[in-house]
C-alpha cells in the first residue's frame, strides 16, 4: 500500500459523490470539522489534568 496517486483519489472522491450527493456532502464536512474542534478543545482544557494523575487524587483510599 503506497501512496495514493491521483486516479485513486478521483476515482474515491467519485464513490463518495455517488453514495452521499453533492448537497449532502457540505452538511458531512461541517459536522467533521465542529467534531474536531471539540475534540481540540477538550484535549487542551484536559491536557493539564492529566499530566500527574496522582498529584489532587481524593479518591484514593489511606489505610
């Protein structure tokens, strides 16, 4: 599996014009990009809190 040359990206967009239409393909691409974004946003605004789990843990239990 090497590179994908420029038949097979013509002939995949081709497949994909055909199973979803033209007008559909706007409303797939917009939600692609927001789930993105989401996911972007999430993984910054945790990326903090997960560097030391262990660090604030009040749900261990001490014996």
């Amino acid at each position: 599996m090497g590179k994908f040359g420029a038949t097979e990206i013509i002939l995949i967009v081709a497949v994909i014009l055909l199973l979803f239409g033209g007008k559909k393909i706007p409303e797939l691409m917009k939600g692609l990009g927001s789930g993105i974004k989401e996911f972007k946003d999430a993984s910054k605004d945790n990326s903090g809190a997960t560097s030391n789990p262990n660090k604030n843990n009040t749900d261990s239990k001490t014996e």
